[in-house]
C-alpha cells in the first residue's frame, strides 16, 4: 500500500484532515529543511537556525525569529495530536524522538509541516482513557514543547510567557474554531471535556510551575464588527517582521483602552 493510501488507523476523512490543513506527513517525506529535535536542542544548531530564517521571514532581532518561529511550531505540534485524541479518540506519538522539526518557509509564507517517524496510531480504551489522556497531553507539553521552548528563551532571548501565549492561543483556536462543531454529539462532549481539562490541569502537566493554557485564558472583548476577540497579555512581535508594521488582530498593542 503506498504512503498516500494508507490512513495509520484513522478514518479516511480524519486522516485527509489531519494530512491536509494540519500538515501531518510521514518522517520519510520530511523537507530538507529540517532537524531532529535534539538537533534543535543544541544551542549551537538552534542559533544557526534563528540567524538563518531571520532574513528569510524579514526579520529583525533573533528574539522576534524565535517568537515567530514558535508560533508555528506550536500550530504543527499541537494541532494533529488535539486532534486526534478529541475527535478521533486516538493517540499520536508526539515524544521527541518521533517528531521532525521542519522550518520551510517560501515566498513570505510558512510552508512547513509536521513530519512523524510513525504515524500509526492507538484507539484509546474508555476505561483508561482518562489516563491515557494524560499521558498522551504529558509527552507533548512537558517533554517535547517545553525543552523547545526553553533553548528558544535561552538562545533567542524570547520570554517564556510569550512562548506558551504563543502555544495557549493556537490552543483556543483550535478548541474553539477548527473543532466548533465537528462530529455527533458524542465527540463534541469528548472535545469538551479534553478542553476542559487543559484549561484546569496541574502545572505538572506542561513541565511547568503554572498551566499557560490556564494563564493566558479571558472573556472575549467585543469588537467592531459584531465579533469578538481574547486579546493577548503579550505581544508576538510580528509586527516587527512586516513593513510596513502590521499587528495580529489580537495584538495587545492594538487593545482599546478601557472606559475611564
């Protein structure tokens, strides 16, 4: 059976799903723009690679590279995986030495992917699940993101706090936009009770003293046009890298003042 037919245990639609806008793709596929995870680890490597992809993005400063380039990372890392597990019930390998760190990026665009040495997947049992759960949520957050996380503060100079905003709001987009609605009744309970449990974990979870997702979370200030919006508590520094300046639609720079 050739990679584009197989589906790892997914269901056909799941898998072009998670193959399509989630960017899923097996190891073998990677683009040679990439790195193995303990490469990125490596201040020496991680530098380089800041230095490399700053022009590339237009970019001033390694600190707005790393902010930048964790923005993406955190929709690769945290998108097939949430997904996944909410709406397919199933487990992805996430741990470090599963996952390629692509960094492609074409024409002003990001053009990366999530590359998995395996790919297949694992049905959770419902009587373990909420186990599972934990352990599947543990492996990404507190030993693949946060040590990516860290060499980026280390070596690019970025806070912490803008680093887990930066993962926290992909987070609620995907919780609250892509998977608004997806599947019957039954899954759209389990999406909400995943949810609910990243947003009240213990800290543990994420290899922290404080749960970001719990953090970075607030009421939606209304906006202009009928919508709303959860402005940020940092600021990404994208503005930084366009010219002329442009600001995310939840930049807190942009935030109306609060009535006197």
């Amino acid at each position: 059976m050739s990679e584009a037919s197989r589906t790892h245990g997914f269901d056909p639609a799941d898998w072009r799903y998670l193959a399509g806008p989630l960017r899923l793709k097996s190891a073998e596929r990677a683009d040679s723009r990439s790195l193995d995870v303990a490469d990125f680890l490596d201040p020496g490597r991680c530098r380089e690679l800041l230095d490399h992809l700053g022009p590339v993005m237009g970019s001033p400063e390694r600190r707005t590279t790393a902010s930048l380039l964790s923005k993406r990372l955190a929709f690769l890392l945290t998108g097939a995986p949430l997904y996944a597990l909410s709406v397919c019930d199933r487990r992805l390998d996430l741990s470090a030495a599963n996952c390629i760190i692509e960094y492609s990026h074409d024409d002003g665009l990001w053009t990366s992917s999530l590359p998995l040495w395996t790919l297949e997947s694992e049905a959770l049992a419902a009587s373990r699940r909420h186990r599972a759960r934990r352990e599947i949520l543990h492996v990404l957050f507190a030993q693949t993101v946060a040590p990516l996380w860290r060499t980026l503060q280390d070596v690019g100079g970025v806070p912490e706090r803008i680093l887990w905003e930066n993962l926290a709001v992909r987070v609620y987009s995907l919780y609250e936009r892509r998977l608004s609605g997806v599947g019957d009744a039954l899954t759209r309970q389990r999406r909400e009770a995943d949810y609910g449990f990243l947003l009240t974990a213990q800290p543990s979870l994420f290899g922290l003293d404080f749960n970001p997702l719990a953090r970075f979370f607030h009421p939606r200030t209304r906006s202009d046009d009928d919508g709303s919006v959860r402005f940020r508590r940092t600021c990404c520094l994208y503005f930084k890298a366009t010219r002329p300046s442009e600001y995310c639609q939840a930049c807190p720079l942009i935030k109306p003042r609060e009535p006197a």
